[in-house]
C-alpha cells in the first residue's frame, strides 16, 4: 500500500493483534460488587465477580448475583427509572439510587453496595424505613379554606413555586444522609429531616394554606437541628434544592416567628396571632 | 435558651441494629479535599486579615501620592487614631486611639460569620459536623444551632442590614477613588478599579444572601398578591445560586484591595493611572 489509499479488505498484523487483544480483554472484563450480607444480627462484605456488560447500572448487577450466584440476596427495588425511590442503598459509601449509577461511571475496583446507614437493617440490603412514615404522620396537612362558589382558584405563579418540592420520589436518600439523625439516633425523637422540610415548606408557602406551622417546625420537627450543611441537596436524585430552596427559607420564616423583636413587636402592635405548636399540630393525622 | 419549648411529641419508632460496616465512612473518593481547602484559605484570610488590623499603618494612600484610596479594612475610618485624610466626614469614636479597623470589622465579620454559606463551611471544615456527607460526624452529642451560642445564628438578618451599610460606604470609597487630589481633576487609576470591583463584589455578596431573599419576597405565602417583592424575589433568586462563590470571591477581593492598598501606601509598588 505505498500510495496512502486504504484497501477496506486489508487488516494489518498489528491491528488484527490489536483487535484481538480487545476482544480479550472484553471477554476477561469483570465487575466485582461488595455486598453487605446480614441482618440485625450482624452481617459482612461479600465480594461477587461477574462479567462486566456495557451501559449496566448498579441495580443490573444486584439482580445478576440474584440470578447466578446468591438467589437469597435481599434487595428492594421497582422500577429501575430512578422514580420510585426504592433502590436506595449506599454505593462506595455515597448514598445514591443504584439503578441511576453506572458502573462504568464508577472507579476501577470492587464496588461496596451497603444498606442505607440511617435506618434499621431488615436484612442485606434492604432497611426499615418506617421512621419516616411516623414523621409523616406528625406533619400537619393541607388546610384550606372552604372553597368559594367557583371553587378553588391560584395563580399560575403560586401553582409554580411548589412543583419542585413535587418531585420528591421518597427514596429517603436525604434523610440517610442527614448527618443529625445519621450520627445521632436520640435526635429521632425531635427531627422530621429534610424530605419533610420539603414538605411543610410546600405548605408554608401553599397560597390556599390557613395554617401556620412555624412554631411546630421549630419545636418539635427540629429545624433548628439542621446545620445547613447542604448534603441533602447533594444526594437528592430529583436535585430538589432541599436546603436553599425548603429548609433555608423554613429557618427564615421561623426567625420571623420566634427570634425577630421587630416581627415580634409588629404582631403586638398589629394583633396577629401566632399559633402554637399545639394548634398547628392538631390538624395532624397521628 | 432552647429550642424546645414542649419536647413531648409522639414518639418515633427508633433504634435497631444498622446495617452495613461499622466504619467512619466507606467513601472511597478523596472526601477530605474539600474541607482541608476550607480550613486553608479561611485560616489563611484570617491570618491575613488580623494582621492587617493590627499593624495599624499603611492603610490609606493620599494627596502625597495623589490618590484617594482608603483600604476596605479601615473604612470607615471615625477614630482619634486615623491618619489624616482618611477620617471621614466625622470622628464618631474620638476616644479609640488603637487600631480603627477594630471599631468597623465587627459587622463585617458578623455577616460573614452567620451567613448560611459560611456556617456549611465552617461547620464541616473547622468543627467536622460533619466533615463531608456520608462521613461521621466528629462529635458524640449535637444539638447543631437550637441552643447557645449557634442559636444565635438566627440574627444574620441584623448583620444582613449592618452589611448594607458597609456596602454603601465602600461604595462611596470607590467612587471617591476617582479624585486625583493634588494633580487635580478626575482619574481612573489601578487602585480605582481594585475598589469598584471590591464594592460590586460586595454587593452581589450581599444581594445574593439568603435571608436578603426571604426579606423582599420570599417570607410571602402568596406571590401573586405581592407582584412587586415577588418580581424583586426572581431577580435575586439566580444570584442566591452563586451565593457560595460570591461569597469567596467577595472575601479573597477584600484581601486584595487591602493588600493593594498597602503595597501602594507603603511605595513597594506605584498605582498607574489607567486614563
């Protein structure tokens, strides 16, 4: 081939060497998942190598080692499309979805799959996430007043400031990694933790909403527990701006309501009412 | 002083065995960069910048030199202590005869210190609370800001308002900095550029703060019956975004301006004259 153009039959030695080198090398690919394996009694690392296939997410793995080598694995999972919120586990100690997190995405080397570290272990990599289903039933609901002879009205823009805090799919990846309840199990007892300050955000600053639960959130859902620390937003799959968005501006209103002495001195001069933490409370489902 | 008046709630099932590893943290990336350069370049301004408060000279650069440019540290200068031209129009604190960057860097430092960006900072990188996500918090008990002293942190709207008026004061050195006293008329110097950009940053700092944002808008329940705070609201909703950026570009410029500052008061360096 002295005059530069390509014979498309042609394969040189070295590029069939080539070719034949990475089609070993594919063929020898693996992928090796340490997978916590316990229960409440204790458990450990158990390393599972498999052939490594392209595009996989960590869930596709999980279901693999199902499949051929521990049928036994417990795991929770549903849709795979990163919108039900139930795959939710720790992957190389970051907490995450593990049908949103490629393995090709990840470092060279064994990838630690853990349970989430925040709740209770059921068993291998599914946990009791039922703290967060008692915090919901404190959270107070949706007051509105009786609804006028056209029913109820909003403005587009009003409809729109509460759709982000809408996305929440309930994967309780924030909470996981709320370092209050995470590192410090008593702070259970007087902490809702961010998915719920998402939520009583979406309340407070619902246009149609009657009550005022800004002393509630301040005496017994904890807000003054948060240290910004912004984790939650870091970790949220729906980048739901947790803290900047919900938690900061819940602090804020909680400062107009408690350690402001000009709002305070307005509501004296002005006679409003702030409702208590029982009153607020009341229009709980639990 | 605490935050829970009535601690009796329903109770929350807690306890129970976790699972997984019983280790600090099982990240495997380099977590701890982020906090290491917190610590660093906070600890390094504030090495800097006690220094600069303390050595109490070299701080303003005037007529001699045919300038007007006062160091942001120093202003406004209202002690017995300043140097000539740099008193502003009035000294308010004619018994201070220490350093006057002492008098002014109180407020300051309080809107720094109680910013939401700073507190995720500081907590994370000085008091490992914790010192990344997923990494175990470096304290047996917590009570984050429900009680004395952080609970003080609920005060950064006060600081927010103090702020503004340094904001305006350094504003105003700025546009001072365009006099050419001695040589006359109106110039735009080096040093002149070093303080418009000082005061823009400061601004953009300021306006970006999240109780700034609370305050014009977001403390509503319904935007559409406010239309004018809720149009204030979105223009400062996407500078509340770069809220963190803003802050360290803000900080290292206050540094520079007064390094500059210095470095031309002291003759190490000239301040050109740009036109």
């Amino acid at each position: 081939m002295t005059d530069g153009t390509a014979d498309p039959g042609f394969v040189s030695e070295t590029e069939e060497a080539e070719a034949t080198e990475e089609a070993e090398a594919a063929e020898e690919a693996t992928v090796t998942l340490r997978v916590w394996r316990g229960d409440a009694a204790g458990g450990d690392l158990v390393d599972y190598t498999l052939p490594a296939n392209e595009g996989e997410v960590v869930l596709d793995v999980v279901h693999r080692i199902q499949a051929t080598l521990a049928p036994d694995l417990a795991c929770r999972w549903n849709c795979k499309a990163g919108k039900c919120g139930s795959c939710s586990s720790e992957i190389n100690g970051k907490p995450g979805l593990m049908c949103m997190t490629r393995v090709d995405e990840l470092p060279e080397g064994p990838i630690t799959v853990t349970p989430m570290r925040t709740f209770p272990i059921l068993r291998d990599l599914v946990t009791d996430v039922s703290f967060n289903y008692e915090v919901a039933k404190r959270v107070p609901a949706f007051a509105p007043l009786p609804a006028g002879p056209e029913g109820y009205r909003m403005q587009q823009v009003d409809v729109e400031r509460g759709q982000e805090f809408r996305k929440c799919i309930e994967c309780f990846l924030c909470q996981d990694v709320c370092h209050v309840i995470r590192d410090h199990e008593d702070n259970k007892q007087h902490y809702a933790g961010p998915r719920f300050f998402i939520r009583l955000a979406e309340l407070e600053m619902h246009p149609l909403d009657t009550n005022d639960r800004r002393e509630l959130v301040r005496q017994r859902m904890g807000i003054g527990l948060c240290n910004i620390t912004k984790c939650c937003t870091e970790v949220c799959p729906e980048h739901i701006k947790i803290t900047d968005n919900a938690i900061i501006p819940l602090k804020e209103r909680v400062v107009d309501s408690s350690y402001d002495p000009v709002a305070w001195l307005g509501r004296k001069i002005l006679g409003r009412h702030k409702r208590t933490a029982e009153e607020a409370a009341a229009a709980a489902p639990h | 002083m605490t935050t829970f008046d009535n601690p009796t709630v329903t109770p929350v099932a807690i306890g129970g065995t976790r699972g997984g590893p019983d280790a600090p943290t099982l990240r495997q990336d380099r977590w701890w960069v982020q906090p290491l350069v917190t610590v660093t370049a906070l600890t390094a301004f504030v090495v800097y910048s006690a220094w600069a408060v303390f050595v109490n000279k070299d701080y303003y650069v005037g007529v001699a030199m045919h300038r007007d440019l006062i160091s942001p540290f120093y202003s406004p200068c209202i002690a017995a202590s300043c140097v000539p031209g740099a008193r502003g129009t009035a000294v308010v604190a004619g018994w201070w005869h220490i350093t006057p960057a002492l008098i002014v860097m109180g407020g300051p430092l309080g809107f720094r210190l109680t910013c939401y960006y700073y507190r995720r900072a500081y907590y994370r990188g000085f008091w490992q609370s914790p010192p990344n996500c997923a990494v175990a918090d470096g304290h047996r008990r917590y009570t984050g800001e429900s009680r004395f002293p952080l609970i003080l942190q609920n005060i950064h709207r006060y600081f927010f308002f103090i702020g503004l008026l340094f904001n305006v004061i350094l504003t105003i050195d700025a546009v001072m900095a365009f006099r050419m006293p001695g040589a006359g008329g109106i110039g735009f110097s080096a040093g002149t550029l070093v303080l418009c950009v000082n005061a823009v940053l400061l601004w953009l700092y300021s306006l970006s703060c999240h109780a700034a944002r609370h305050l014009c808008g977001g403390g509503v329940r319904k935007f559409s019956a406010h239309p004018i705070r809720h149009r204030v609201w979105r223009v400062l909703t996407p500078l509340n975004a770069h809220h963190m950026q803003l802050a360290w570009a803000s900080l290292l410029f206050v540094a520079f301006a007064d390094l500059y500052v210095r470095l031309v008061a002291s003759g190490v360096i000239t301040d050109p004259k740009l036109f």
